[in-house]
C-alpha cells in the first residue's frame, strides 16, 4: 500500500521531489521495499503506456515522463540495469513508431526522461551497447521528416544531458526495416 501511495500520489506528480524520494527509499536500507516501489512504478507505466493515447491528454504524459525519470533514478543512475523483462525501451520505441504519432508523443519522452539518468551512471555511459542502440533509434527518429518538433527536441536535450553529438550515433535503419516492425 504504501509503495503503490508513493508512485501513485508523491512520485508521478511530483517530479521536483524524486531526488528527496530516492533517499528517503535508500536511507530505509530496506532491499524487499525498494523493490515493490520499483514493480509499482513498472505497473503504473504500463498502465499509461496501455492507455488510450490521445494527442491533447497532457497529464498523461506529464505523469509518464515523471515516472520515466524516477525509474532512470532507481535503475540506471545506480547503475541496476532495466531488464527486458520488465521493459523493453528499443522495441517500445519501434511499436510506438510503428502504431503512430499519437504514441509517439508518449513514448519518446518517456524513453528520454528514462534515458537521462545515465548521466549519472558508471555503467551505462554513453559508449555502453545498450544505450547506444537505444539512442540509435531515437536518431533515426529525430530525421524523420515529419517528426513533431517537441519530440525532435526531446531527442536533442537527451543528446545534450548525455554529451553525445547526434553525427557520432549509428543508426542501423530499423525503422525502414518492414521485417523489424512487424
């Protein structure tokens, strides 16, 4: 009760607040909390990503992009790695593609706010193989055509925060693979 409490009411709306959050949880030393607050945040963003994606539903993804970045802050700034299992940023971003620009909207922000945290990391730093697949495809994003200019912006400031010039990321053409997408 309490986990689902703290992600549901304090850590979504309150962005400004997740640095004191993370200290609080890791102050308490308590690995069994820290891991139900860590499956409610995977709950509560699958029920977003789930949802019905209308293109003027703000708070929704306000409340997405705040808990993409509490979930960078617990894994990938403590250098805990988001399993595949539990989320699976590439192919997040290749369905969210692939179903269209309403989805869009939510995805590539979310996926930003997640991927800032690893400015913080030891392990996951720019040169990591993870990472860089992940930021191969928001590139091939960003040069899409008719990108909205708010995600292509969400792909720069991510660029920016993790000093990655976007010519130095390869891309491998994903989102022109029909194999890949399907």
């Amino acid at each position: 009760w309490v986990a689902q409490y703290l992600v549901m009411k304090r850590v979504s709306i309150e962005a400004n607040f997740h640095d004191l959050y993370v200290n609080f949880l890791l102050s308490m030393n308590n690995g069994s909390f820290l891991e139900m607050v860590r499956h409610e945040t995977y709950r509560n963003i699958k029920i977003l990503l789930c949802s019905d994606k209308e293109a003027a539903n703000f708070s929704d993804r306000t409340l997405l992009k705040n808990l993409g970045h509490w979930l960078g802050l617990l894994t990938l700034a403590r250098n805990r790695p988001i399993l595949h299992r539990d989320l699976a940023l590439k192919d997040l971003l290749l369905e969210a593609y692939k179903r269209g620009l309403s989805d869009l909207l939510y995805v590539v922000p979310f996926v930003s706010k997640v991927l800032e945290s690893c400015g913080e990391s030891l392990v996951f730093q720019p040169r990591s193989p993870w990472l860089m697949a992940i930021l191969g495809v928001l590139c091939e994003l960003h040069e899409l055509p008719d990108l909205k200019l708010n995600l292509k912006f969400e792909v720069e400031v991510l660029c920016k925060h993790l000093k990655v010039e976007m010519k130095s990321i390869k891309t491998y053409g994903l989102l022109k693979d029909p194999e890949r997408l399907n």
